[in-house]
C-alpha cells in the first residue's frame, strides 16, 4: 500500500500524519517545536520524532512522497539545518522525496479546494501569505516576534506583559491575571521573570487574555480587538484581489475572540472564508497529488 506524509510544523509543536491516497488516515504522532528559526537543527530532530510516531509499525518504505509544512522555511538556507532534515529523512527510511515548503501553503491547502487565495495565520507567530497554484507569491509580516508578528499568541501575550508593568498600580483582572501567571508580587518581579523567560513563553498568555476578553475585561477586549485589528492589516497589505482567505493557527482555528473578531472584520466585506482545521491533512494531500501527477 502506498503511503504518503503530512507534517505540520510550527513554533509550539510538530505534527505529523501518514495517510494512504485516498486520504485515509493510518498514523498520527506529535512531538515538540519544529520552528528551525528558533530551534535550528533540533526543529529536525523533532519533526522526525513526530514522523517516526504517526508511522509506528507502518513500513517507511511504503511513503511515496511527503510534504513538510515548516514555520522558519528560510532557515533551510542553513546547510547545517539542511542536513539535519536530510539526515532525519535518511534514518527514518522513507522511500519517496519529501519536500519542505513554508507551513503557508500546507495551511491553505487544509482550509478549501482553492488552489489560489490568501491565508491568515496567527499562532505563536503570524503572517498573511498570497497563495497562487499553490505557491506562495507574496508574503507579509512574518517577521518573529522582536520585529513583527503582530496579532499572534506571542504579540498578544507579550503586550499584556508590557501593559500589566505599566499599569500595576492600577490593579485590574488582567494585571492580576498576568501576576499570578508568572508568580509576580510587585513590578520588578513581573520585569525579572519577563527577562527570564524563554521568548515563546510569552504565548502561554494569549489563553489568559482570551478568557478574559470572553469574561468582558476591558484590559484584555482592548488587547484582542487590536490584534484583530493588526492581523486584518497583515492581510490587506498583500494588496490581494477578491479571494478566498484561509485562516489558520491556533488563535485563528479555534473559537477565541480574535478569530470571532477577524472573521466579523472580513465577513463584513464579503470575504468567503476557511478554516485550516488540520495543516497535516493539508500536506497530505498535496503529498498525494504530487505523486499522483508523476506517476
């Protein structure tokens, strides 16, 4: 039986599938970070431990072909980090090429049967990405979290960070909220355990503002319609031509303000929308249909 492998891999986690060409699922395996920008090689190591798990006692022989979908693409411009995706591939036995493509094209690809369009993405990072004959022509921001990512988990979390610092005397839920999440007693507490913290730590917020913009904390209704706001003039400066917009990530998937607000902010447009329930699947299938055009 032929096989064929989906892997989504980003910033929090890496997931992998192995499915058969009709679609059918047979594994499915999970493991950490597989962000090479952030992780290097060891985004490597992940992603084929997360491989090596959906396949359990499937034949590698049996993967025809296989599609990566990879937050930090660019860091492939590193022989080093190169190597170690080849070197996974090597270890693992798969039969067939796999290829690695910006986590952009898997997520569109699961969100609709469009092959053009645009994909919004918001997770622990956030870009817009033009999408034509599923390839990415444009992208905009994407930039990590010290220059952009505006409207992603990190941006979210780290704002209520700076707000929570500057705005303790003041009290409030999500001052409080913020305290409690990093053990803080007092301002400089609060500034030490921020300068601490690894820079995806900031992430874990977003669920803490989330839950307190459906609570109606004013603080955090402000922090999530702002992203909205941001995540939405990502999109628009891809300068796109009516299309069809996928939304993908774990703000923009699951049922949280910020997805609510975006898809109000581009429904009033008229925007025809999808959702990339699982960027996995998505690989999968362009995996398949990729080999089924050579075959």
């Amino acid at each position: 039986m032929d096989l064929v492998l989906g892997v989504d891999a980003g910033g929090t986690a890496s997931k992998a599938v192995v499915s058969d060409l009709s679609g059918v699922v047979r594994g499915r395996g999970t493991a950490g970070p597989g962000n090479p920008s952030a992780t290097g090689a060891a985004a490597a190591t992940a992603v084929g431990s997360a491989v090596r798990s959906a396949l359990g006692t499937l034949d590698p022989g049996s993967v025809v072909a296989g599609v990566v979908g990879l937050a930090g693409v660019s860091a492939l411009a590193d022989p080093g980090v190169a190597a170690a995706f080849d070197a996974q591939w090597a270890a693992l036995g798969l039969a067939g090429e796999i290829a690695l493509v910006g986590d952009a094209v898997t997520a569109f690809a699961a969100g609709g049967p469009w092959s053009s369009g645009a994909v919004l993405v918001s997770g622990t990072g956030a870009v817009a990405a033009l999408v034509d004959a599923l390839e990415v022509v444009r992208t905009a921001d994407g930039l990590g979290w010290l220059l952009g990512d505006e409207g992603s988990g990190m941006w979210l979390g780290l704002q209520a960070v700076r707000l929570s610092a500057r705005s303790w005397a003041g009290g409030g839920a999500l001052v409080a909220a913020v305290a409690a999440h990093a053990g803080a007693a007092s301002p400089d507490d609060l500034v030490h355990w921020a300068g601490r913290l690894p820079f995806a730590g900031f992430a874990a917020l977003a669920p803490v503002v989330c839950g307190l913009a459906d609570a109606g904390e004013p603080a955090a209704l402000a922090l999530v319609a702002s992203a909205a706001d941001r995540l939405v003039a990502t999109l628009d400066e891809l300068s796109a031509p009516a299309a069809p917009v996928v939304l993908a990530g774990s703000l923009l998937t699951n049922d949280t303000p910020v997805r609510r607000g975006v898809v109000e902010r581009l429904g009033a447009r008229g925007t025809e929308l999808g959702t990339a329930a699982d960027p996995t699947l998505g690989a999968a299938r362009l995996a398949a249909a990729t080999y089924q055009a050579r075959a």
